[in-house]
C-alpha cells in the first residue's frame, strides 16, 4: 500500500487488518504512557486546505502517539496564497524529505493527483465531495466494537448523501463487509445516479429507522452546495432530523453516529447525540487508533 486513498478497492481482509491493528493502538492510548516508536524518525506532513476540528487533530494526535515529527502545514500562512500551485507546494515538501503526506483539500480528486504525482505515500484526509476513507474506517470499527459484528448489520446513513464524502466512503467499505445499506434524505440532496450504489432508499424516516442496527447521521453541508438545496432548518428538522419523538420507533440497541461537526436541532436533536445510544465520541476516539494503523500501513507499504 503506498497510498491510502479510497475505500472502494479495500478487500474485506484488508479492513480487518486495519481493525486489528486498531485494537493495539487503542489499548496502548489507555496506557499513561501513549507512545510507540513504529514511526520514529519518519517526516510527516499534514496539509489541511480545508477546515478540520477532528480529522487534523487526531491525525496530529496519531503521528505523536507514534513518535513521528509531525508537521502541520498551514494553508492560509504558506505561498499558496501567493499562486503556487499544489503540486509545485508538494514537490517543495517532498525536497525537505516528508516520509507521509496526509492531505485534505475541498476539491474532488485533488489528494489522488498529489499522489499520482510524488513519490511519498499520501493518506486521504478528505477530499471534495469524493472520499473520506480514514473516517469510515473509524465508523464502521465503532459499529464492530458494539456490536460484534458487521454482516447482515442494517445501517441508514441519513441526511446530505449528494455532498458526502462520508456517505461515498461508507458506502463502498460497508457494503464489502457484507452490510445492508440504506439511505435516506432530501431529494434535492441525493445524487442523480443514486441507484448505481447499489442501497435501498428509504421513502420517510419511518422507513429509515426501522430495524436499523446503526444510523449515521450527516450535517448539511451549505459550503458544498452551489445553490440553496434546503429552503429551511426548521423544515429539515421536522422532516429529516432525528428527533426525540423517534426514540420509540427505534430499535433498542440501534447506535447513533455521527461524523460532526453535528448541527443540534437540526439533523440531531440534543437528545440523540447525548443519549446512551450514541456513540460520537467514540468515534472521536477510535479515530485515533485507526488512524495510527492506517499511518504505520502506508509507512511500511504493506497492504492492509
Ligand atoms: N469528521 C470530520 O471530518 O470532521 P472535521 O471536518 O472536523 O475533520
């Protein structure tokens, strides 16, 4: 593996090798002492040309945990205000010897043409409305840690499918671990060719809730939208955000997650994201454990 860009061409066996290597890290994250040599001496640089709270943090968090020197690249400090384009910012990086490039960027399919362009190993941290690999990884491995497993699991990810990199992830990872999945959300903001994914599109959040052993929960994503998609909150909440009138029609072991930043009382009520059903911050905090196996991967080029 020497870049980790996409969900779509992880095998089954691949994500539970991720998975089990997760599991060391997050028990080595519990430890006083949260650290482990596996990357020590190793460069690695975090471009971030998109906002980010979780993402950058708990990669930041995962390279320290494993001893590399981990730089943040600051986008709105560096000459990429002054016209220089990406690729001539990545060779200039690539020269200062970076071992990984972990890279975010708002447009779909920039992180694929850094790394079809430099010889360092890059990890996708988000790009556009494309991909979100690391962060469905996290998802789908909290799924398995409550529940025990992952086939047969029905899962509805609900909200902004069109302008989720989160959903696109998701969809591909999940249903190679042999889930069900189901989508649910505004027309205005499902993709045209929504039936090529091969998911049941739930009618009403009924539909949507029913037998659902997890839901994933999207925000809206108004910076992604090139027009106004969602005339209203208020409307959205009533008719697409889970609520706590809903509690009763879910199951009683169905888990809450969310990839954030969450919008409460709009897609989430308070109620859903702070009650025992949820799990966002355990998302929060197996991201660092997955994130610390998915850097040592890439480090040593083995495939998953
Ligand atoms: N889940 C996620 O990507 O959050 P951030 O945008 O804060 O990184």
């Amino acid at each position: 593996m020497k870049n980790f860009l996409s969900t779509k061409d992880l095998t089954k066996e691949e994500i539970l090798n991720i998975f089990d290597l997760a599991d060391t890290f997050r028990e080595l994250n519990t430890r006083g002492v949260k650290k482990a040599p596996a990357l020590a001496g190793k460069t690695v640089i975090n471009l971030f040309f998109e906002n980010s709270t979780r993402t950058r943090t708990s990669f930041e968090i995962a390279e320290k945990r494993l001893s590399a020197d981990s730089i943040n690249f600051s986008v709105a400090v560096s000459s990429a205000q002054k016209g220089e384009t990406l690729i001539d910012t990545v060779h200039n990086l690539e020269s200062m010897k970076a071992d990984i490039f972990v890279i975010r960027h708002e447009c779909s399919g920039a992180v694929k043409f850094v790394a079809d362009n430099t010889p360092v190993p890059v990890i996708n941290a988000g790009d556009g409305l494309n991909e979100h690999p690391t962060q469905s990884m996290l998802d789908i491995y909290t799924i398995r840690r409550a529940k025990n497993r992952l086939e047969g699991l029905n899962v509805t990810i609900m909200g902004d499918i069109s302008h989720s990199r989160v959903a696109r992830s998701n969809i591909w990872a999940m249903k190679t671990m042999g889930m069900n999945v189901r989508l649910f959300g505004p027309p205005t903001v499902m993709p045209n060719d929504v039936t090529s994914f091969g998911c049941k599109i739930c009618k009403n959040i009924d539909e949507a809730l029913d037998d659902a052993d997890a839901l994933i929960i999207l925000r809206i994503q108004r910076e992604r939208q090139g027009e106004l998609l969602i005339p209203s909150a208020r409307e959205y909440a009533r008719f697409f955000g889970v609520m706590p009138h809903h509690f009763v029609k879910m199951k009683k072991d169905s888990l809450i997650l969310h990839p954030g930043p969450i919008n409460r009382g709009v897609e989430i009520s308070s109620h859903a994201a702070d009650s025992d059903k949820s799990a966002i911050l355990e998302q929060v905090e197996n991201g660092v454990a997955i994130r610390m196996a998915i850097l040592c991967m890439v480090d040593k080029g083995i495939k998953a």
